[in-house]
C-alpha cells in the first residue's frame, strides 16, 4: 500500500471516529440507562384476525378503544369491509414486527421520563384505519394510538392521491418524530403572539425539544426533511434570515407568512425563481437556530423555562447571527 492511500485511509477513519464522537456525545448516558416498562399493544393485528364473533372479546379486552356510542353493528361493518381487509394486509406486510418502532419508543420515553420526572407513560396501541395524514396518531395523557396505515412509504399505493409533498411524510422514518411532537406541543404554553417570530421560535422549541429526547435521529428526521432539503437549509440559513430581516418579515403580524414559510406545503415562498428549489416550513428551521443560539448561550436555562418563556424574550436573548 502506497503512503498517499494509506493517509488517505487514517483520514478517513478518523473523519468516521470524530463523526461517531459528534453524535455519541449529544446522547444522555443516564437517559440511555434508565429502565421503565413500556407496554406496546399491536391492536391492528388483533382487530384485522378478528370476526363478528370476536367483538365482545375485544370491547372487553380494549374497552378505551370502543367508544359507546358506536354501535356493534357499525364495528361488524368494518370487520368484513373489503378495504379494511386490505389496509390489514397492507400493513401486516409492513410491519409484521414492530419491534424496531418499539425500541425507539422506549428510547425516547427514557429521555421523555429522564427529562420531565413527573410523566406517566402512556399505554401504545398500534391501528390500521382510514389512512387520514391528518390524524397519524393521537396521544392523551395515558394512550398513545399510532395508525400504521400511515407510515407504509411514499410510493404506496393508498398515497397515489396525495400530493408528493404530503406522500413523503408517509414514512416509518418520521413516526417517532412526529409522536416525539404530539408529546413537545403538550409541554409547550401554546399562547403565542400573531408576530412570524412568535410561530418560528414556537416550532423552535418543538425542534429544541426533539434535539434532547430523540438526539438518536438525524436532524433531517426531526424536521421532516430529505437530507437534501436539510442541506439546502443549512447552506442558506444566512440568505433566509437576511431575506426575513430586509423586508421586515420578523414582527411582522402578516397571517399569509405561515402558509409561506410554516405550515406543510411543497416548498417556501419567497416569491423568487429559487422558490421550487427551496426546503418547505423553512421559518420552522430558523426558529430552531434561533432557540438553540439561545441555549448556547443561556446554559443555565432549564428546559421547562424554555418552553414557558416566551418568544421575544428566547430572541433578543438569543444574539442570533447566522
């Protein structure tokens, strides 16, 4: 082996070890070690091998998920319906464990139990429903229901009338992001102003929070992103803010800059030719810079002080300067 390959492999190497270290070291090793008992209930697989004459059985063993004012017969329906058969195949072949999805959700309820003491874990059911992206899972104080129907990957076929933006986010990838943000918008003080730098820092701390309890997963996973679109962000967050800062974009009380830059949608409105080449919610991006510049530099700031302060304050305080 030649010297030039062989520095070149040391290099290589020890890019690999600084990377490896970069990511050990965000993780918790007190979080990582506790130990708690997550029960995880596969109710889809229950239900989608159940016949009429299962139904008592099932009310009996699930009463929380049979609510009483829907009758037996509506359930019976949805038993022998073509399409209920079908999403149950479809998401048995998916997923015919779950058991990968349940060590994640164990990992982050460690960080979630580590970080706010007082929290009492929910109960898991996993679903096959009605494929509504709007309504991928629910969580209450002590159940956490997942519909798996919709996480099956963007090219499935029950997402062939969805707008590809809206397909992508049908991916196993961001199921634990996305119920590591149902848990962030029960701890954060959802009173915010109607200034865009309120509702940028608002979804910051949602981000922020998904740094401490799931620092496991990419950066790109937390936002909803291809590593693409993470990158196109990052390479261009100095442009963004100084396109936001010169219109006066930041206290603005503007309504339409959430459908801009916030919500889901296909891409950022800038109003620019580069506008199909931008990442999507890009205000949300930013607000997560701005708040991890405020804890970079408040380091005595707990995280239940993050969540209730508020927005103008985390800003100003915040020095941020992309």
């Amino acid at each position: 082996m030649s010297s030039n390959m062989r520095f070149r492999l040391i290099l290589l190497s020890l890019c690999c070890f600084m990377a490896s270290c970069d990511q050990n070291s965000k993780m918790n090793p007190e979080a990582e070690d506790l130990t708690i008992d997550l029960e995880v209930v596969r109710f889809d697989q229950e239900f989608g091998q159940a016949s009429a004459m299962d139904l008592p059985r099932l009310k009996n063993n699930f009463p929380r998920l049979f609510p009483e004012q829907v009758p037996d017969s509506l359930w019976i329906s949805k038993m022998q319906s073509d399409l209920q058969k079908q999403i149950h195949t479809e998401v048995n072949q998916a997923f015919p464990n779950f058991d990968k999805e349940e060590e994640d959700l164990e990992r982050f309820f460690k960080y979630a139990t580590y970080y706010f003491p007082s929290y009492k874990l929910p109960k898991v059911y996993t679903l096959a429903e009605e494929v509504n992206y709007r309504n991928k899972l629910v969580l209450t104080e002590d159940l956490l229901l997942i519909s798996l129907d919709n996480y099956l990957g963007k090219d499935h076929k029950f997402y062939g009338g969805f707008a590809d933006y809206i397909a992508f986010q049908q991916d196993r990838k961001f199921l634990l992001s996305e119920v590591v943000e149902a848990f962030a918008k029960q701890h954060i003080d959802e009173k915010r102003s109607r200034k865009f730098i309120s509702e940028m820092i608002y979804y910051g701390k949602i981000l922020y929070l998904k740094d401490i309890l799931i620092p496991f997963k990419s950066n790109a996973a937390k936002i909803y992103y291809s590593e693409d679109q993470f990158k196109w962000a990052k390479e261009n967050e100095t442009e963004i803010w100084s396109f936001f800062v010169e219109r006066k974009l930041i206290y603005s009380t503007d309504t339409t800059l959430e459908d801009r830059f916030i919500n889901l949608a296909p891409y950022s409105k800038f109003y620019l030719e580069l506008d199909n080449e931008s990442s999507p919610r890009i205000g949300q991006y930013i607000g997560w810079q701005i708040v991890k510049a405020f804890m970079n530099k408040n380091l005595n700031t707990s995280i239940k002080d993050l969540l209730n302060m508020k927005s103008d304050a985390i800003f100003e305080k915040s020095n941020y300067k992309p």
